[in-house]
C-alpha cells in the first residue's frame, strides 16, 4: 500500500489506474486480539481504501478506522491507502485543482485510545489529507491551520514507519500526491484544513525537514541492523512535561515489526502519548538529576549505535550525558559522539535516558582554532 492523494480536481476512483475491488464503505473488521496480520475472515477489504477517525469499533483497533473506496469521486485533500507497487508510475487526466481546497469536518470524536495492531494504542483525532496540488506545499508553523497540532506525520516506506515534522521548529516540502497525517488534539473540537496556493513551492521532493540549530536541541540517529531512526528533544522557555500541542511531535507506529526510538508524555486526558519530536522546558537543562527518558520498539537483535547531534546548541554550562538503563552507567558525550548499546530483541520499553550536568567553568573547541570560555554559566571571551 502506498499514501497518495489526487491533484485532479474531484478525480473517479479509477483514475490513478487501479481498477477499485471490494464493497464501497466496508468497513474493515478486525480480529478481537487487534492482530498485527490479520483481519477478520468475513471482513470487508479493497485496494483503496480512506480512513474515519470517528468510527464506531467493535475490537476498539485502528484497523477498524479504515473504509473501502470503490465508487464516486475521491475527496480533493483527502489521503487515501492505495495498492501499489513499488516502481509504478500513474497517470492523471483532468482539471488541475488551483486556489484553496478546504477539508472540512475534521475533529476528535473521542477522548479514549484505540488500540494498535500487535501492541500500543493511538489517539483518536488522526486525518490523512494529501497534497491536492500539481506542485509541492511547504507547511510551517506561519501556514498550518488553526486547531490542529504543530505536526505531520509522512509515511517512511523503507523502514516501515510514519516520520513526525514539527511544524513549530522545522519546515517540510510535501511532495505532488503525498499524503499525510495530521491530528486534532482536542475532543470535540471540528476543525477545517485549508490548502492554500501560497502553501505552493517549487521542485520535486519527496520532503525534507530543516535543522534546528535555532534552539537548544539534542538529535539522536538510531542504527540497528540497518534499521534506521531519529528521535529530537529540545528545549523551549514555554513547554511542559505534558504534552504540547505546539511543539511535541507524535511518533506513530507504523508497523509492529519497526524500530524506532520514542519519548513519552501525558496528554489532557491523563494517557501517555509517544513523541518523536519531545519538547520540553529549558529549565530542565540545569535541574539537578532531572532525566529525560528514551525508549526503544524492534524485533532487532544487535549492536545499536546512537550518534548524538546538536550539543553545540546547548547552553555553554552544560554537560549532555547518556544513562544506560540497563547497566545504570552514565557516559559524558561530545557533539556527533557514538554510542553503542546491546539489544535483545523483541524489545519495548525504557532503553537510556538523557541527564545533564551543570558546570561552573570550562572550555567548549569546535575541534579548529575556535573556542569559547565561560565561568559560572556566563561567556567570558570568544576567539576566532
């Protein structure tokens, strides 16, 4: 299955050349255990199929969200889960959608969690929209609309996952087609998603984020097996230990076998949510024996090397470490340091933890002629 979505303005089902099977809004049926890899066996099924944040359950399992779409017109904006193989090129005849294309009707309908397949749950308030445009969007936070979370979710089809761009921190191209996921946080609430022509931008990506060297950060780049993935705390004067719709990023499990690094943080109504991107307040940095925990989900069995990014962001009277959960030990990083941890897999759970340190003097080098100096916390002289 392939994310996609139409730049053809009201496009029949058909048109991306997959000629549409199974009953047209079916819903999916799943298994009572919320199984991984199957669904019920009397289940409806099709290879285009649309998702419901607002479906009533019966297992209470995202799979049961998914409808199939066999007939009318696909919903300009809408995401939809296509088959596809990998390599195919689709061809789209019609009217090129042009000026604003409003999603309407997109809200939390409820405050409970639905399980995921295998293990974990989600949060209700979940919309996969797509790029109705014949040229890529760029969403920052100066553009996305009011009352959705600071975040998109892009399907990762390599290694299997959804990858979180905090839109209050970076900016990301989304390409011609690609869908996405976006959340409404708060229940109750419906929400329009406008798209907009001065979201248009230029060239072919199929997205980036930018850096966030702007802020007090800290990214971790996980390599286990080849299985690849990035987590990024950072520190702001306005977030919280709980959740902030404005700067913490999900980390949505896109299959029970990925591997993927995640922090936690509770929502506005008391359940735990998974953060690729972890925003927290800048006080942290300087509190004593204030850790910031980091988990780890694969099937994988190895060696994981962690390089550890951004320390040069840090303020200059602070010391990043690591704590390994396992042996307690802690290990002092410099800046694109590597670390490596044992596991075995299947694993879940707390896996190191950030600390800080607070240091009274030092000298910080780039590695060149350049140094700076500080003394209580405070730069004292910077040669170049």
């Amino acid at each position: 299955f392939r994310f996609m979505g139409s730049a053809i303005q009201n496009l029949a089902v058909n048109g991306f050349g997959i000629t549409p099977t199974g009953t047209n809004g079916g819903q999916v049926v799943s298994l009572n255990t919320c199984s991984p890899t199957n669904i019920d066996a009397n289940s409806p099924y099709g290879n285009i199929m649309y998702m419901d944040e607002s479906a009533t359950t019966t297992n209470n399992c995202t799979q049961e969200l998914w409808f199939v779409k066999s007939a009318g017109n696909l919903t300009n904006g809408l995401g939809y889960s296509m088959m596809s193989s990998s390599g195919t090129t689709h061809t789209l005849s019609g009217t090129v959608n042009n000026g604003n294309v409003a999603v309407a009707g997109r809200g939390r309908s409820s405050a409970g969690n639905v399980n995921l397949p295998g293990s974990g749950s989600s949060t209700r308030g979940w919309h996969l929209l797509s790029n109705p445009y014949p040229s890529p969007i760029q969403l920052s936070s100066t553009n996305m609309p009011a009352g959705f979370d600071q975040q998109i979710q892009l399907w990762d089809v390599n290694n299997g996952n959804w990858v979180a761009v905090n839109t209050s921190v970076s900016t990301a191209n989304i390409g011609i087609g690609q869908a996405f996921q976006v959340r409404v946080s708060t229940q109750g609430n419906t929400e329009t998603f406008t798209f907009t022509n001065a979201m248009r931008t230029t060239g072919a990506p199929t997205f980036y984020t930018q850096p966030l060297d702007s802020l007090p950060h800290v990214e971790l780049n996980l390599n286990l097996n080849g299985k690849t993935d990035r987590h990024v705390v950072f520190f702001t004067g306005t977030a919280s230990d709980s959740f902030d719709a404005e700067g913490d990023a999900n980390r949505l499990q896109g299959s029970h076998l990925g591997t993927f690094m995640y922090g936690q943080a509770n929502n506005q109504q008391g359940n735990v949510e998974e953060l690729s991107f972890n925003a927290l307040n800048e006080s942290v940095l300087t509190a004593p024996g204030y850790e910031v925990p980091v988990f780890l989900q694969t099937q994988e069995t190895g060696t994981a090397s962690v390089e550890v990014q951004g320390l040069s962001s840090l303020p200059l009277n602070v010391q990043l470490g690591l704590k390994d959960s396992s042996t307690q030990l802690v290990q002092w990083l410099s800046n694109g340091q590597v670390v490596n941890l044992p596991v075995a897999g299947p694993f879940k759970g707390h896996r190191f933890s950030l600390v800080f340190k607070e240091l009274s003097s030092g000298v910080q080098t780039n590695g060149g002629s350049d140094f700076k100096m500080w003394s209580n916390g405070h730069r004292v002289r910077y040669w170049n």
